[in-house]
C-alpha cells in the first residue's frame, strides 16, 4: 500500500496529548478532521502507527491535534519528527485540472518546441498560486507558477508537463 504525507509533528504543546504539525495538504479540515485515520510513521519505520486524530485546531501556523488514546504529554512526546501519511485508498477524487503534489513531482517539463527543461522537484505554496522547482539536469534551477498562462498541459501518466516559456521565465 502506497501512503502519502499529509503533515509532519514538529513538537508537542502542552500537557494534554496535543501535537504540533506542520501541514503538507492543500486539504487540512478534511485530513485533519475529527475520526480521521491516519498512519503515523516514526524515523526510519517501515510500518506505520496508526492514529485516530480526536481534536483538531488551528494555531498561528500550525494544526494542533490529539489522538484517540494518547491523553498525555508523555504519551505523544515519542512522535516528534514523525511524519503523518494517508493510505491511498483514502485520497478522494479531485476535480479535473486540480491535482495532488505526488503526481506533479517528478514530472519532466517540456517547452511547447519539445525542449526538455528538467524535472519538477519542489512545489511550493505562496498563496496566490503555486510556485514549481524545476531541476535541470545541469545548471541553475527554475521556478515557474503554476498559472494558466505558462503551464499549458499536464500528463500525469506520461509523468510530462508542457509549458510555454514567456520571457524572463527561465534562468538562461
């Protein structure tokens, strides 16, 4: 089974079994959310723990939560630096156009000419629009948004991204 991160605990807060996690979903109310399973997987385990998360909340930039059966600090205080994944199964449908970020990395970015550019190797979240890291296979790295004006096809299957290179886009 394929599992995918969806946060990692950072810390604990408090004395009463809260986590502090640092978000990787585009979706936290729904990942997050109270009854949710997750599989918590501690440095270096092949297999994972599995959580029921029994409070969520949001604090400064933070998701707060606590776990059926781990009432106290003492309790949870071992999960520091673990990351928390969903099952695959459990990945809803997204509407078309929108994807998640396991499908994006990886892929290889084309020019509409057919020019290879690199391999898609970070997403990072700004808030008006996400900002993808492109690795060459040498030279410096590109970081190109993902807009309707420049991202112009995405083939998850083929693992292929074609975009149309504005001026000023690349590091040439």
């Amino acid at each position: 089974m394929e599992w995918f991160n969806v946060g990692k605990i950072v810390n604990t807060h408090g004395i009463r079994g809260e986590v502090r996690v640092l978000s990787r979903t585009d979706f936290p109310e729904e990942r997050f959310a109270v009854g949710m399973k997750l599989g918590l997987f501690k440095k270096d385990a092949k297999k994972p723990i599995m959580v029921t998360i029994a409070s969520h909340r949001r604090h400064k930039n933070f998701e707060l939560l606590t776990f059926e059966g781990y009432p106290f600090i003492q309790d949870v205080e071992e999960f520091k630096d673990s990351y928390l994944r969903i099952a695959e199964h459990d990945l809803t449908e997204l509407e078309e156009g929108a994807f998640y970020h396991h499908e994006i990395l990886g892929c290889t970015v084309f020019t509409e000419e057919g020019r290879e550019i690199g391999k898609i190797t970070e997403i990072l979240e700004t808030g008006a629009n996400d900002v993808w890291e492109i690795t060459p296979e040498a030279g410096k790295k590109h970081y190109i948004p993902y807009i309707e004006d420049v991202v112009k096809d995405i083939d998850v299957e083929e693992k292929k991204v074609t975009i149309e290179v504005m001026e000023g886009l690349l590091n040439e």
